[in-house]
C-alpha cells in the first residue's frame, strides 16, 4: 500500500512541477508583451515600457527649441522613473494574476 501512496505522490508532484513551468511561460510571455505609458510631470514626455522594463517608445509632445537642456533632461529623467516603476508594478499584477491559478490549484 505504501508504494501505491508515494507512486500516486510522485505523479502529484510531477504534474504540478508541470503546471509550474506552464504558468511560469505564461508570465514570461505576458510581461514581455504588456505595455504601460507614462508621461513626465509636465505631461511632454510619454514613455512606453514593457511590464519587463524595456523601454519600446518615448514620444515628445511639443518643440525641443525653446526647451531648457537641463529642464528637458529633468523631465526625461521623471518620465523614464516613472516608466521603471509601472513596468514593477505591472510585473507584480501580472505575476498575482497568472500565479493565483496555480495557488488555487492547491486548494482543489
């Protein structure tokens, strides 16, 4: 009978190793493929970054001429922050989300 325990055991552990490395792709997929934009405090700078933190696109909305260097490198600076901390908090959202199925799974 003993046997019979750990062999179904065993198979247990393998399918939920299985299900792991499942919902463990789907999260790298689903944080290379999410995006989040952001914009600087002056609302001229727009930042699009994945949930992984790779920055896809910067727009800059309005002139460059009459712009302050280091004003403008301040506000870069505010919006490419802001882009990491979305691109953190979009990880941790996705990660809730893909991961609470599998927590479920122990509750079945």
């Amino acid at each position: 009978m003993a046997r019979e325990i750990d062999e179904a055991w065993i198979s247990e552990a393998i399918e939920r190793h299985r299900r792991v490395e499942e919902l463990r792709g789907d999260y790298d997929r689903a944080v290379e493929s999410h995006e989040v934009s952001v914009h600087s405090p002056d609302n001229t700078i727009e930042v699009t970054v994945t949930a992984s933190g790779r920055i896809t696109n910067i727009q800059i909305h309005g002139g460059l001429q009459h712009r302050n260097p280091a004003e403008f490198s301040r506000e870069l600076q505010a919006a490419v922050g802001s882009a990491a901390d979305a691109a953190r908090w979009a990880r941790e959202k996705l990660h809730d989300e893909v991961f609470e199925k599998f927590r479920s799974l122990g509750e079945a």
